[in-house]
C-alpha cells in the first residue's frame, strides 16, 4: 500500500513537471483520465479565472516535490521499527515452534485435546489482533505524511493555492473564494461565507471554531483572516498564502516525522498485551499439556 502511494506521487509530479514544460513550450495542456486530480483542478481554475497557468504549476510542483519528500522522511524513519514491527509479529509463531517441537508436543498435543485447541485458537486470536495492531500503527506513520485533508477530498494546501492562482488573474478576493467553493462542493459553505466576511471588511477567527465564518473549517478562517488583513493593509496577499500552503506542508511532514518517530513507543502496547501473551500461550501450552501428559501417564 505504502509502495503505491509512493508511486501515486511520483506519477503526479511527472505529470505536474510535464505539464510545466507543455506550457513553457506554448503547447495546449491536454487533459484526460489519468490525469492527477490536483493537475486537473488546476487546469479548470486557470481556465475560468484567467489565471496564468505556468505559476499555478509552479506552485503545485513545489507542493508535490513537499509532500514526495515528507513522505521519503517518513519511510526512512519508520524503516527500523518496521522491521522491528513485523519480527515481533513472527516471533510468536517462531518461538512457540521451536520450544513446542523442543517438547515433542507441538502442534500435535494442541489438536488433541479441548484444553490444546482452546489455547491454540486463544493465541491465534491474540496473534491475530497483534497484527492488525502492528498494522494499523504502521498505516498511519505513513497516512500522517499528507497534508491533512478536507470533506471535500481536496487537501488543505491545495485550498490555498487555488485561492492564490484565483488572486493571480486579478480576481477580487471574495470572488477568489467562490471560485475554489466551485471546486470543493462539500467546504463550499464555508468559502461562500468567508468571502462574505472578507467583502464586508469583517474580521475572521483563524481557528474556525463553530459558528465563525469557517464554518469549523481551521484553513478557510486562516486564508480568510490573510484575506482580510491584506485588504486592510493593501497589500498583495499572495505570497502570504503561499507562505502558509508551505506551512501546512511542513506541518504535516513534522507530524508524520514524529508519529514515526514514536512508533517504537506505540509498539509496545500490541506487544505487551496480545504478541507477548500469544507467544506464551503458544510456547507454554504445549509444555504444561506435556507435563500433565507425563504426570497422569
């Protein structure tokens, strides 16, 4: 899974890259269905907005080179405590095998009896959702490289730069807004209401909390609040939203760095309570069955 999302990434900055040098060559972008949905979006918003499109490719190139290289950060941070990872997830199997084989009571004593089979499906089961654990654990290091995502399925940094691109062709910064809600269907409420906001000079909670014109929505209340102090002050809001579409890169890779970096502490919670305990049951059951074998014989 984790290979595949690395190859998503390299396929959409080749096609990003690709798409950059169409356009520096004066050739038509040429759109279809393997195109990444970020180059796709980008297209449609540089057509209805006038937007020039070779910034706006700039822009997104720099955002999938970001997310490429937190997600190479990640890999190589959670290389050791996978492997770690998958040798506890074996080691059950391993050393309840050599100890039951040692004992002349593995697995042919487990089968034999109601207490063997009871044991044997406890640790199967405890085995089992040690995995899963170890799983699910490893899943999320590595989902934590994204930048976080919207309802919508459009990601936070993408929001802000589509709004940048909109302000590029010379767009008014409330219609900037409506026209990334075109694009984003299920955060559209929230953008509509924001260019309310920013029209009327309105100041905006960056936080998003509920009942602001975010909507609960943490980026449109901080490209709102750029928005509006922009306005205010006259100047270009731009770079500033760039500015945070790079931040909100850096913070998802900081984040995902950290969760790897925690792993091999969140590891020992399947360990200690399902692989450990499913390696001594596995290991220990054969001896005791042996030893009550030997003893009742």
């Amino acid at each position: 899974m984790n290979r595949t999302r690395d190859d998503r990434m390299a396929l959409e900055l080749a096609a990003i890259e690709g798409a950059r040098l169409r356009v520096q060559a004066g050739a038509n972008l040429r759109l279809g269905p393997a195109t990444p949905p970020r180059l796709a979006r980008a297209s449609r918003m540089s057509a209805e907005t006038g937007a020039p499109l070779a910034a706006v490719l700039d822009a997104m190139a720099a955002s999938a080179r970001d997310r490429a290289a937190a997600q190479r950060a990640v890999e190589v941070a959670a290389a050791q405590p996978k492997l770690v990872a998958w040798l506890l997830g074996a080691l059950p199997l391993l050393l309840s095998g050599v100890v039951g084989m040692t004992a002349g009571a593995w697995p042919t004593q487990l089968r034999a009896t109601a207490a063997g089979r009871a044991a044997l499906w406890l640790a199967i089961a405890l085995q089992a959702a040690g995995a899963v654990a170890v799983w699910l654990l490893l899943r999320g290091a590595h989902r934590a490289a994204a930048c976080a995502t919207g309802p919508g399925g459009i990601d936070d940094d993408e929001v802000v730069d589509l709004v940048a691109a909109a302000l590029l062709a010379g767009r008014p910064a409330g219609a900037a807004l409506r026209d990334v809600a075109r694009h984003d269907p299920v955060r559209g409420a929230a953008l509509r209401r924001a260019a309310l906001a920013v029209e009327h000079g309105r100041s905006v909670t960056a936080t998003g909390a509920a009942g602001t014109v975010g909507d609960g929505d943490t980026v449109v209340g901080r490209v709102a609040e750029v928005l509006t102090q922009a306005g205010r002050l006259g100047a270009s809001p731009v770079t500033a939203l760039h500015a945070l579409a790079g931040q909100l890169r850096a913070d998802a890779s900081a984040a995902a760095l950290a969760r790897a970096q925690r792993l091999p502490v969140l590891l020992t919670v399947p360990t200690a309570l399902l692989l450990l305990p499913a390696t001594v049951v596995l290991a220990g059951a054969p001896l005791l069955l042996r030893a009550t074998s030997v003893l009742t014989g």
